[in-house]
C-alpha cells in the first residue's frame, strides 16, 4: 500500500490527485491532508479517505469543529513544523499543490519525510530551487514536476544528454484574449476568470490570461533543468494538446501530447517508475 500525503489537498490539483486515489483506494494510503481554510472540505476528505492526520495552516477551528474532528479520531495540527509527529515512516509520493510562495516551507520540510515528491507549486521553485534542490540531494528523495510544461519536459529529457539539446518550446493557450484585441476596454474579471482549455485556481488562470504564469514556466523549466535561458522559446498552441517539444542538435525532435487534463500528469507522477531527466 502506497503511503502518500497532499499538501493542499482542497485546491483544484489537489481535488484532481484526490479523484484518481478514490477510483483505487486499495492502494493508498493517505497519511496527510492540508488545506489553508476550507475546513468543511478537508472534513469531507478525511473521513472518505481515513486521514487521521490534517494541517489548517490559515485558521483556528471553533469548539464545534474541533469536537467534530476530535470524534472522527482526526488529530489536526496548525503549521507545517510538525511533520515529524504525523509521518513515523517515510512516506511514498507527496504531492505539494499549495498555491503561491506559501508552498515553500512546507516544501523544503517534508522532503526529508518522503521517497518522492511531486511539485505543482511553481512560486517555491521560481523562489526557492537551490534550497529545495539541496534538500532533494541531501535526502535522496525523487522529484518529478507536476505542471503539464514541466513534466512534459521531464519526460522528454528521459535519458537524453542535456548538452544535445538546441531548443525546448513551451506551449501557451493563449487565455481567454487571445482573438480580443480591440475589446480590453470591455473586459471584466468574469471574463479573464474563463480560460478556454484548462480548470485551474484563480490565481493561476489570471497568471494564465495575461501570460504572466508562461514567464514562470520558463523560469521554472530554467531552475529545474538547468538549461540556458536563450534556449526556451514560447509558441502559442490555442488548442494545448502539445505541451512541450525538444529540439536536439541531431536533428531529432521530440514532442509530447496528451488532453487537456492535469489528471495525466498527477496520475503518471504518481504511478510510473522515477527516472531522472
């Protein structure tokens, strides 16, 4: 039985790695939950899938909630310094889908705690790579990347010399405005709300309107492969089905398709064997 913990497990990627343990829940077992506030959510979630341990990182429960939880044998805690009460034994995959740099910390303190870690959380790696690679290395836990671009590349690059590699192209949707030049005056928050391909969190689907979250990408590809800056080019593709394309100084390209559909990348991270880019 894999034991596995999400961190953020009531945000979009994390209600996406919840779907996919509940259609096999023989061999999971979830260790941890962690929500910032949504405590009506997280409840759900622990009772479903038997978590015995959560962590609410932005509030305090009321008496009538911690009677609640205290019923159901659920011990919760307040911050993310106390992975060494909750996990006794390392656990097997972790998937860290925090939004923004809030996901740092506790990014760089459970990995000690756990075989493999899967990252959706682009602000702790913009901000932090060099400490959370130096954890990784430190405590021999494997990393794969999470977002579609990034895993995309991670596993074009399988077994590649990173030194035969002449261009890597990061795909962009092109948001919501894509065909709306003459109509920024008119456009409301609604509007920008609306990404045409993807079901993502509100911050990253503003990112993704006005292009801002492609800058991240390709700062975070940059971090994680340690590939020079001049190689990524971005290429808008309206309908995302190509998420990243390598091209080597061979002559061979390499491209990788899937849906548009953040269970693919989650549900690879979790089930297939690690290899390094």
């Amino acid at each position: 039985m894999m034991k596995i913990a999400i961190l953020g497990s009531t945000g979009s990627i994390g209600l996406t790695a919840l779907s996919i343990l509940r259609k096999n829940k023989k061999n999971f077992k979830v260790v941890l939950l962690s929500t910032n506030s949504n405590i009506n959510k997280i409840f759900k979630q622990a009772k479903e899938f038997n978590v015995k341990n959560i962590i609410i990182s932005g509030k305090k429960l009321n008496h009538s909630w911690k009677k609640k939880f205290k019923k159901n044998n659920i011990t919760i805690f307040y911050n993310f310094g106390n992975f060494e009460k909750i996990v006794k034994k390392k656990l097997d995959y972790t998937l860290n889908s925090i939004s923004g740099i809030d996901g740092l910390e506790p990014t760089i303190n459970i990995i000690k705690f756990t075989k493999k870690i899967a990252i959706a959380n682009k602000e702790s790696i913009i901000c932090g790579w060099n400490l959370i690679n130096k954890e990784l290395i430190k405590n021999k836990t494997k990393f794969i990347p999470v977002d579609s671009e990034h895993f995309s590349i991670f596993k074009l690059l399988n077994k590649e010399d990173s030194k035969l590699i002449k261009k890597i192209i990061i795909t962009a949707s092109g948001g919501p405005f894509l065909y709306k030049k003459n109509n920024f005056k008119k456009i409301k928050v609604k509007d920008a709300l609306k990404h045409p391909n993807w079901k993502m969190g509100k911050k990253i689907t503003i990112d993704s309107s006005t292009l801002m979250n492609k800058v991240f990408e390709v700062i975070e590809a940059k971090k994680i492969f340690n590939i020079d800056l001049k190689k990524f080019k971005i290429v808008v593709h309206p309908k995302s089905y190509v998420h990243a394309i390598v091209k080597f100084k061979n002559g061979l390209t390499k491209i990788l398709i899937h849906d548009t559909d953040m269970k693919i990348p989650i549900f690879n991270s979790i089930y297939t064997n690690y290899q390094k880019p």
